[in-house]
C-alpha cells in the first residue's frame, strides 16, 4: 500500500524511493523525531487557540501578544527535552536549528494573530472568545486514513471543517516558491483530498499547504489536473515496485549531499 508521504520523496528522487523499500528498510525508517514535530505543531495550534479565548478587546497589542504566546515556550522546551533524551538520527547540532527555527516561527504567528485579532475584535466589538472559530475552525489534526480500493494510506496533518466543508491543511517547513506551492507538495495535498472524499463521502474542492516559515497559507484547488497527476505518479511508483533495480537518476550532487541515504545509495551501489 503506497503511503501519500512518499510521493514527495519520489518526486525528489525515485531512487530514494526504492532504497527505502527494497534494500535497507531497517536503516530507512521513518525518524520519530519528524512525527513528534508534527505533533508539537498541533499542540500549539490548540494551545493558540485556547488563548484566544482569554484575550479581551480592550487589550493593547502588547497584552494581546503575551496572553496569545503564554505557555507555547515550555511546549516546545518539554517536546525538544523529551528528544535530546530519546534516539534521534539527525545529530544534536540539527535539532538546535529546528529548535531555533520553530521558536521564531511561533513568535512570528504569534505576532500576525495578535495583528488580526485586536483588528477582528475591534471591527466586530467582541472578545476573543467569541471571535475564535474565525481562526481556529473546527477541525481534526493528524487524521489518518487508509483505503483498500486506491491502495492508498497516508496521515493528513489536519482537516478543518467550515459549514460541512471539508479543507485539508498540510503543514511545510521548507522555503516556498515566490507564488503558489511547489509541485510536489500540491500533489502530496490533492492525495489526501482524495482519501478525505473517500472516508468522508465528500467534496473536497480546495486545499492549503501552510508554509510556516512565513506564515502563509497557500490555497490549491482540486480540479481534473492535478487528480491526474496524482494518479499518474501513483502509477510511476507502482511500476517502481515492479522494477529489480534501482531506477536511473540525473545525478545532483546539492541534493545527493543532502539526502539521509546517500551513504546506503554509494554503499550498494544501487
């Protein structure tokens, strides 16, 4: 069954792709690290949200900020604790920078929320509680779905659901591009449209991935284009699956340096 999160990484390099299942399998499991950031994120989502309920209209912009980020600091201390302390595959020096990053990356949200809630607050004449679900809508974070007939599984990082409207929301670290979302990231989101029709017996017509290094949501529709696409690479990797040997790349050294697998790759000389 073909995971919605390798289609990015075949996408990278289809050989990747088939190192992962075919030669060192023990050595290319997924790192936990990555998972317990995904779940860090959605921690403090929720707790955003929860204190977005306490901030009041009258507030300046100052108390706003302070009462919006109180507690996000020791979520990310505890989380990042608890991984020094656990297996990790990424080195110590890695994780500082993430550490780092994400800290910023919260301040800044932190400060854009601030912005848009005092004026939301402000405009409407009403507190923060009762202003909430314009920022935060009902939704479900890290839902994972799997479906026998389209031989598909996958994790959706969250579905918010506004008037019975189904919006998946994929969470990205790296850099975008100036305009829209990098291809294989909208692929990557239109699989789990896809698998959210499937388990939910909707419509899905627009997804975001949400790249927070900015802190910017980014919308992709769901039209007949990129469904074919999706199937189509769906296809690519099924044929992969098929092959004996690894599948010819053009090398890049940037990227081949980059990659967590470059040791196995020279190693077997796949």
């Amino acid at each position: 069954m073909t995971n919605i999160s390798s289609i990015k990484t075949y996408m990278y390099c289809p050989r990747k792709v088939y190192i992962q299942e075919n030669i060192a399998q023990e050595k290319t499991q997924a790192n936990p690290f990555y998972t317990e950031i995904k779940l860090l994120q959605n921690d403090i989502s929720d707790i955003l949200n929860k204190n977005m309920r306490k901030i009041k209209k009258e507030m300046t912009l100052e108390e706003i900020e302070k009462t919006l980020s109180h507690g996000t600091r020791r979520c990310v201390d505890k989380t990042f604790e608890e991984i020094m302390i656990g297996e990790n595959k990424i080195g110590d020096k890695k994780i500082e920078e993430i550490y780092d990053d994400l800290n910023n990356q919260i301040k800044y949200s932190v400060k854009i929320l601030s912005l848009k809630s005092k004026k939301a607050m402000r405009l409407l004449k009403k507190d923060g509680a009762r202003i909430s679900e314009m920022f935060f809508p009902s939704s479900m974070c890290s839902y994972y779905i799997k479906d026998d007939k389209l031989d598909l599984t996958g994790m959706c990082d969250k579905i918010e659901i506004i008037d019975g409207i189904y919006y998946p929301i994929s969470f990205k670290n790296n850099t975008p591009p100036i305009k829209g979302v990098w291809n294989q990231d909208a692929l990557e989101l239109a699989a789990q449209a896809i698998l959210i029709e499937q388990e939910f017996d909707c419509d899905v017509y627009v997804g975001f991935v949400e790249y927070q290094k900015i802190g910017e949501r980014r919308p992709v529709v769901m039209d007949v284009n990129i469904r074919k696409g999706v199937f189509d690479v769906l296809h690519e990797m099924n044929q992969l699956k098929l092959m004996k040997k690894a599948p010819n790349v053009k090398i890049n050294k940037k990227k081949c340096e980059m990659c967590e697998y470059e040791n196995i790759c020279l190693e077997k000389k796949v």
